[in-house]
C-alpha cells in the first residue's frame, strides 16, 4: 500500500499507520517536494559541536526554521556564520522525526546584501588594526631595483601579461610566477601559501629568492575579491619578510590586503611602475649627471689653475732662493768635512789605545794552554778514583753473589735432584716409587731410581718401565 499522504486521504477507511512509518512518509514527501532551496534569514542560536557540525536557526519577522551544516559541508564553508548574521543559505529540506520538526541541511552560506559583507569586512579590519598588522612601523622601503620580483597572481588572466608588459617597457627584470586561484573556494589560502612560500625559499637555492612581491588581482565585485579580505591572506602579507605590494582590484577597490602590504598600488599596471625605474629615464639621467660632473671638474681644474697662477706671481724667484741656501750648503759642507777628519783621528787614537792594552795572542795562549793542563790533571785524578771506587764494588758485589749461589751450596755436600723430564724436585710429594731422578753433585752428575719414598702424601706406585742400562753404570743404592 502507498504511504503518500494524498493517496490515503483519498482512501474511505484509511489504514492505521505506526509513527515511525507517518514520520517517514512526511519525511518522503517534503524531500521530494524541495530537493534544493535557496533560503534568506538572520543567523540565530548558532553553536559548533565537537563533532564539528553546525547548527543555527533562521529566522525572519515571521518565521524560524532549523538548519545544520554537516562538518563535510562546514569545512568547505567560504563565511563562517555568526548570530545576527544576514545570510542566503542553500540546501535541501528535510524533516528530524525524533522531534517531529523540519529543518534544512546546508551546502553553502554567503551573505545577503553588500551592507552586510561591509559590515562583516570593517569588523574585521578594526580586529586586525587592533593587533597592530595595519601599523606604519611595520612597513618597509621597497627596493629601487630588485633583481627577482614574485607576483602572486593568477596565470590565466591578463594582470599577469600587463605585469610583464609593463616590465618589459620600463626595465626588464626576472620574474617568477607563483599560479593561484584569485576567487573562489580555496583562493585565500593558496594566495597565503604563495606568500609563505616565497619567503621559505633559501637565498642561494636554485630558484632565487624575490626581492619583491606583488599580489595582484583585476578588478571585480566586492564578492569576487572577497578572498584577499580573508583573515589568513592578511596574516601572511603582514609576516612576509619580502617588501611587499598589493595590486588587487582598481583604484576604488580596497581590500584588508593592502593595509597590511608594504605599498598600495591602484591597479597591477601601477604596481608594476612602483616596483621598478624608467630604465630610460635612468639612463638619461646618469648621462645628465656625468656631464655636469665632468663639467663641474673642468671648472673646478680652471678656477685652482687661475689661482695658482695668481700666487706664483707673488713668489720671488727660485735662483733668489736657492742662491742664499746653496751658499748655506757650501759652507756647512766644508765645515763637516772637517769635522769628519778629526773625529775619524780621534777614533783612531782611541783604537791605538785600545790596542796597546791588550795582551799579545802568544800570551793568551800560554795562559789558556797552562789552564787546559791543570783540569786535564784534575779530571784524571777525578776519573782513576771513580774508577777504583767502581772496581770496589764490583768486587764486593761478585763476592755477595758467589756466597749466594747454589756451586757453593753443593759444595757443602747437598745435592739438586731433576726428574727425567729436567724439572726441579723439591719435595717428595713431586716423586713417587720407580722414578728415575737425576742428581748433580758439586763436581758432576748421576742418575738413581726411586726404591722407596717416606712421608709426604701417599701416591700410587708408578710402573715400572724396565729399561736396559749400560754395563758401565753401577748401582748408587
């Protein structure tokens, strides 16, 4: 059986119906009745949930409906709602059968009437002003002639080619383009981006960094530039470390971009002017400058010739001058001249001095060959008494070693006794019955065998290995 509404009210007897299955038929029917609608309200009760969806209400003098933003829907939302915000929001129409209520599911917000983006736009300016981003302390000098400029613009428009027209004609320079979307869904942060991005390139990469900047946009609607009034595009203008210019719209137009640029050009053409010189006027003008140098120096050359001309007819004449002072020369010449004899006779007299009491080279040597013999004389005695205090000791400690050795122990009658293998035997814990032991005596050495043993730790019998001695070696024990 059906469960559209107007199917059963055409029906007599009409069956019972559960309220989930009402509710889901109503619910049916107005999906189907307003699958996509456009709706203008002021924004009330709106809250965020942790999930991240929101939720609001609209309203008019008259009526309030119920909407919700899903995350999905919200995070791609280009104006964020607010209460007492004046929107136009598109959806489609559903109905909550939890709460028997309809509500509309929204896609997209923006706002109704231009008074209300003004509105939104001078709030936010008098915020950012508020933290000192529109500052004049903050804006730097452009450079007269900067060697790379970035435009961040987009790459199919003409902004760009009127840039790079307008270059060409005053002075050529490098330019790179960063491409970005100038309206839209995603503008304001990809024109962020370029921004950060060309003040992240190193200095000596292989992309050189801009000297300059320039963020530029043709003209539009207030709509349409909507994107460099974004709060994160006035950020990245303000934190740019790179002068910067923003070239947005036309003359008329003004965004929150160019209270936070460096410089503000009424059009791209005009930023283009801004950031660099007529390279013709430039060179019209060093050529301007080097002639009135030069003629400031031909001038100047004249004016010191005219007046060193001037104080040379004051000067009396070089033969008056030097006459005077060679005849000082002669005179003092001559004197030196005589001073220099007696003084060299002098000296010589005080060497001849000097040389009369000095002792005559045989003296010295007799002297020196006399001190020679008495330290010979001493350093023999010294080197015959060490000598024979070395032979001394020597004697005495040759004596102390003899007392010392084992000769003089075997001497005394004691005998050292070696196993077969040459190691020392000193106790009988080191023999056992049957071993054959070496003996050495003081005058020469013998062989024995081991017949019987006493006291030390008991060891089983070796066995005997019956050897054949030779008929010349008699039995000791």
């Amino acid at each position: 059986m059906s469960s559209d509404p107007s199917t059963l009210a055409a029906v007599d007897n009409p069956p019972v119906l559960t309220v989930s299955a009402l509710s889901l038929a109503l619910k049916h029917h107005v999906e189907r009745g307003f699958g996509q609608v456009r709706v203008r309200g002021e924004v009330s009760g709106y809250k965020s949930a942790g999930s991240g969806h929101l939720y609001f209400a609209l309203k008019d003098a008259d009526a309030v409906i119920d909407a919700v933003c899903w995350r999905t829907s919200a995070l791609r939302l280009a104006i964020r709602p607010e209460d007492g915000m004046d929107v136009i929001v598109s959806g489609r129409l559903t109905t909550f059968p939890s709460r028997s209520k309809y509500q509309i599911i929204v896609d997209t917000v923006e706002l109704a009437g231009r008074g209300a983006l003004l509105k939104l736009l001078e709030d936010r300016r008098k915020a950012l002003a508020a933290e000192g981003l529109f500052s004049e302390e903050r804006k730097r000098k452009l450079p007269y002639l900067p060697e790379t400029i970035g435009v961040v613009t987009s790459p199919t428009g003409a902004v760009i080619r009127d840039i790079l027209h307008r270059f060409a004609d005053r002075f050529p320079r490098h330019v790179l383009l960063w491409p970005v979307q100038v309206q839209g869904q995603g503008a304001a942060e990809q024109i962020a981006a370029a921004i950060a991005g060309f003040n992240q390139l190193p200095q000596s990469g292989p992309v050189p960094k801009p000297d300059l900047l320039i963020v530029a946009r043709g003209g539009g609607s207030l709509e349409d530039l909507w994107a460099f009034n974004e709060e994160v595009v006035v950020r990245a203008a303000a934190a740019s470390g790179i002068p910067l210019i923003s070239a947005v719209g036309h003359e008329t137009d003004v965004t929150l971009i160019d209270f936070a640029a460096d410089r503000r050009a009424p059009t791209p053409t005009a930023a283009a002017e801004m950031a660099v010189p007529v390279r013709v006027e430039l060179l019209t003008q060093v050529r301007g400058t080097e002639t009135r140098l030069a003629s400031a120096i031909l001038r100047t050359l004249a004016e010191r010739r005219t007046h060193v001309e001037g104080l040379c007819r004051g000067l009396p004449r070089p033969d008056q001058l030097l006459g005077a002072a060679t005849q000082r020369l002669d005179d003092r010449s001559e004197k030196l001249g005589a001073w220099l004899q007696a003084h060299v006779a002098r000296l010589e007299r005080r060497v001849q001095h000097l040389g009369d009491r000095l002792a005559s080279p045989q003296q010295r040597l007799e002297r020196e060959r006399g001190h020679l013999l008495a330290e010979e004389r001493m350093l023999r005695s010294a080197v015959e008494g060490f000598l024979r205090e070395q032979g001394h000791r020597l004697t005495r400690a040759a004596d102390l070693l003899d007392s010392c050795s084992y000769q003089r122990t075997l001497r005394r009658g004691y005998v050292i006794a070696y196993s077969e293998s040459g190691r020392l035997v000193t106790t009988i814990d080191a023999v056992a019955t049957g071993d054959r032991l070496n003996l050495r005596f003081r005058d020469g050495e013998a062989s024995t065998r081991v017949e019987a043993r006493s006291g030390g730790k008991t060891r089983p019998p070796t066995r005997r290995r019956t050897t054949r001695q030779s008929d010349d070696q008699g039995q000791l024990f």
